[in-house]
C-alpha cells in the first residue's frame, strides 16, 4: 500500500506566509498536481474560502481579522465568518434590526448580491417588502411588523414620494406644520444606507435606522403635532399709505 507522502504543514506554511493564495499556488505549495489531494490536507486546517472573485482564493481564520459583521477584505479579496455569498447575505439580513436595501446589502460585501438576495427569498430564507422600494428583512420580522401595521404604501401617502426625483415630498407629508426631524428620518430611512443619509445630511445613523423601522411598521406621523396657535407670531400689519 503506497504511503501518503502529503502533509497539511507546506500549505499551513505557505497561507501564513502569504495570508491568501490560490489553488493552483497551494497545489505548487504541496507539491501536487491533483485538487482533490489539496482539498485533503487543507480539511484538516481552519481555512476559509473567499466569496469573492468565485471562491477562488483560500486563507485560515486565524489570519482573517473580521469585523463586527464576521467580514474581512484582503486588498480586493472578500472573506466571511459564513462563508459562502449567500450564506453571508442572509447572516446580514436576518441580523439587521431594520432590514437592507439592496444596494446596502452590496455596498458591504462588496460584490453584486441581487441574485444571492432573489435566491434568498425564493427559499423563504429572508422575506422581500415594499416600501418604495424592495427592502429585505429576516421572515419573523416580516410576520411581527404586519401585525402592527402595513408593509406597503398607505393609500394615504401621495404614489409620487416614492419616485426619486420627487421623494422630497414625504418630508412635507411627514410633518404636517411640525419641526422637520420626524420628515428627514422617515425619508432617510426609507431611501437609503444608514451610514450614507446619516453623513449627507448630518444625521445619526441610529436615527436614520429608526426612522425606517417607523415606516416599516406603519408608525409615520400623520396629524398635526404642534398646538394651533404655535410657531412664530404674525408680523403686524402696517396701514397702506395713502
């Protein structure tokens, strides 16, 4: 019976070394030309496998210094405490207080995700609303905010705030005659990334997530806030001169 001559230690060298590699580089590492004989040996180490770029790159998780979110980004080169893309997409969806867009989705992975998320949602892995526009959430969040109110647009809210170039209008909707704070994070909310609205327009960016957890669940402001009689005092009428 022919010995196994491979060991694990040549690629665990080698991926400390480089920190990422490639299968045909770990293959030279060994000192092989089969994949199957890598795969092997690399079975016994803590590696992972980029989403990125197909799966074509490997590491170890003691060498990937992931984020809060279980992310890590070696140069252009993407790995995730879950894995695989779509594994990693559901992770973000179902652990969001508020749910994500799809380009929210994208801009933290890095990589197009609209077929991860379409896949997702064919396999009631996560739930798809509309408000506007698609948002994904985790499906017992789906459940929990229809008992307490609508996904989608009330009939009350004018159809053309959830056009782009006219969403300016739900500030005006939201407000009726009260500070303009309730508008800006309805609107934010609903319209894009948390971190984005929150810079552009000097928000917090727990208020801009407030603020589309309000509409998800039907709790925009819709009468008047402030008492008749407030705001500022008529200027006085002056007599016309004769």
């Amino acid at each position: 019976m022919k010995s196994n001559r491979f060991t694990a230690e040549p690629l665990q060298a080698f991926l400390q070394h480089h920190t990422v590699a490639t299968l045909p580089q770990l293959k030279t590492a060994l000192g092989t030309a089969v994949d199957v004989t890598v795969f092997r040996k690399l079975s016994t180490l803590p590696y992972r496998t980029s989403y990125s770029h197909r799966g074509a790159y490997y590491t170890l998780d003691p060498l990937a210094h992931y984020d809060e979110l279980g992310l890590w980004s070696y140069r252009d080169i993407h790995f995730s405490r879950q894995g695989t893309l779509l594994d990693t997409t559901a992770a973000l969806v179902t652990q969001s207080p508020a749910g994500y867009f799809t380009d929210e989705v994208e801009a933290l992975v890095h990589v197009a995700a609209k077929d991860a998320l379409r896949q997702l949602t064919q396999r009631e892995r996560i739930s798809r609303a509309i408000w506007g526009a698609a948002i994904f959430i985790a499906p017992s969040r789906a459940r929990g905010a229809r008992s307490s109110g609508p996904l989608v647009r009330p009939s009350k809210v004018p159809r053309m705030i959830y056009r782009p170039r006219w969403c300016f209008s739900i500030v005006c909707w939201t407000n009726s005659n009260a500070d303009f704070t309730p508008g800006w994070r309805a609107w934010s909310g609903a319209m894009a990334a948390n971190q984005r609205m929150a810079k552009l327009f000097g928000l917090d960016a727990g208020t801009v997530a407030r603020g589309r957890v309000e509409l998800l669940s039907g709790q925009v402001l819709q009468e008047r806030v402030r008492r008749a009689g407030g705001g500022r005092p008529r200027a006085e009428k002056k007599p016309l001169k004769s």
